[in-house]
C-alpha cells in the first residue's frame, strides 16, 4: 500500500470518526429537545405557575387525573424549580393525599418504569433521577393501599436495583441547573419498598445488593451532597423488617466496610480512588451509626458493635 492511499484511508476514517461523534451529539441534542417540547405541548410556564400558585387544587377529579400523568412529561425540564417545585411537589401532593384513581396511580408506576428502563431520556440526565423521585411516592401507595400484583412489584424491584446499579452520573446538585442525585433519589425508591410488608427477604436481599453497588462508586467520586445518609436510611429499614438474622446483617456490613481490592484500609492513602473509597465508606458507616445510635431498638443495638469496631477500622 502506498503512502497516498494510506492517508486517503486514514483521511476516509477520521472524516467517519467525526460524523458518528457529530450524529451522536447530536441525538443527544434532539433527545433534549423532544424531552421538552412533550413538556410545553401540554403546559404553558404559566399554567404550570398557576398549578403551584394555586397550591395544586384542582377541583375536577378527571383534570386531577389527566394533569398528573401528564406532568411526567415534565421530568426532564430544564428548569429546577418545574422539576422539583411542580411536578414532584403537585404529584406528592395528590398521592399522599389520596387524590388519583387507582387507574391513574397505576399508569404512572408503569410509565416510571418505563423510563428507568430506557439507556438514557435526555442529554442533561434530569429525567431519570427524578422519574424515581415520583416513583417512590408511587411505591408508597402502594405500601398504605395495595394496587400492585406480587410480579408488578418484583418488576419494580427489578427496574430499580438494576437502575440503581448501572447509575455512573454522581452529580447532585447545581446553581443554575438544580438537582440531579440518582443515588439517593433511588435510595428513596429502596427506603419506601423496604417498607412494604409484601417483600420477602429474597427481595430484600435485592434491595441490599443493590445498596452495596453505590456505597463506594467504582469510578473515581467523593459523595458531598448527602448520598451516604440516604443510603443508611434504606438499609436501616431493612434491617429493621426484622428478616435477617444478627450474623447476616454483620456479615453484610463487614462486606460493605471491606478495604478491597486494597489490602488494608492504611495502604489507600498512597491512592486517589482508595480515598475514594474511604471516604464513601465511612460517611455511610458513620451514617447508619448516627442515625441508629439513639434508638432503642433491639435489631439496632445488636449491630452498634459492628459498627463501632467498623469506625475504628475506617478512622
């Protein structure tokens, strides 16, 4: 092969290189773009004002209904204040208020899902994070009110321990775009099916393998937006089920509190993703002992020694 035919090829492939990167920019683009005009074909910024102003009354049990399913088209909007103050405040609102059908509850369980299924919603990732934020109030109907079949709530378990899994987007809160947070908006999802008494403790265990995928990210990041905290809340739940005996729940946090791949907690400090480690590790260690120091109750006090002899291993 001669030298022009070589840089013509190399010249073909780089020139091919730069068109896929340019297609997928810009499909993340359009996703973003579609993301939002769902949102403004179905509300104005002022009707969406209008609902908060009005303190999300709505008198007709039909406009109730219609309106929040279709807020959920609003869960990726740019604007934090829609995100947070609008659609996950109105839809709070309504469901811990007894105030949509059973029908309409059901339809967003599924729509939520649906969304935490897909590979990504839109290029600012707003979506998902806040898709399970509004499905851990749709998860806590069902706890009070049970609508979910025995396979509908293990697709939901499904859904969002794999969800919970594969989130590799850390970042949780901005001045200017708001809050993402995917770990502990998922946590949220684990603290509310801990709480219903048709789990088992198969499912369960699940939800603690899960848990155990994020307390320690496997890319190179320092929980400091209250993640840990988060975290411990679910896992303090579960335990306190009652399902799991003394010596599962210590075998579970040594597994947690385990230095590897390093040899000791001592030999991380030479090592950026060990610090990593150690700080994840230990912000959700001491988070579960704050958290449950005070209580009084037994399935807590038998894993405060645990803890204790964890801190001193951590520092």
């Amino acid at each position: 092969m001669n030298m022009q035919s070589s840089a013509v090829k190399s010249n073909y492939a780089g020139n091919k290189m730069k068109k896929i990167t340019i297609a997928f920019i810009a499909s993340l683009a359009i996703s973003s773009v579609v993301n939002a005009s769902q949102c403004t074909d179905n509300f104005s910024q002022g009707a969406l004002q209008t609902l908060k102003q009005d303190k999300f009354v709505i008198k007709s049990s039909e406009q109730r209904n219609q309106t929040a399913e279709k807020l959920l088209l609003c869960l990726g909007h740019q604007d934090p204040k829609v995100r947070d103050d609008i659609v996950y405040a109105a839809t709070s609102e309504w469901l811990r208020g007894n105030l949509l059908a059973p029908a309409t509850v059901k339809k967003m369980f599924n729509s939520l899902l649906d969304i935490l299924l897909q590979a990504s919603q839109d290029s600012h990732n707003f979506t998902q994070p806040f898709a399970a934020l509004v499905l851990s109030e749709v998860l806590r109907v069902d706890r009070i009110n049970p609508y979910l079949t025995d396979d509908e709530l293990q697709k939901a378990i499904n859904v969002t321990t794999s969800y919970m899994g594969n989130i590799t987007d850390y970042r949780g809160f901005d001045d200017t775009q708001g809050w993402r947070h995917a770990v502990a908006h998922t946590a949220d999802v684990f603290l509310q099916l801990s709480l219903n008494k048709k789990l088992s403790k198969v499912q369960l265990d699940q939800l603690l393998d899960a848990l155990k995928s994020q307390v320690s990210p496997q890319s190179l990041h320092f929980y400091v937006f209250g993640e840990p905290k988060r975290l411990a809340m679910a896992f303090i739940y579960i335990v306190l089920r009652g399902e799991h005996t003394q010596q599962q729940l210590l075998n579970y946090l040594d597994r947690v509190a385990s230095p590897a791949p390093f040899t000791d907690w001592q030999s991380v400090y030479g090592d950026q993703k060990g610090l990593a480690k150690l700080h994840n590790t230990r912000s959700f260690i001491y988070s579960i002992f704050a958290i449950s120091a005070q209580s009084d109750n037994p399935l807590l006090q038998a894993i405060k020694p645990k803890l204790v002899e964890l801190i001193g291993q951590l520092g």
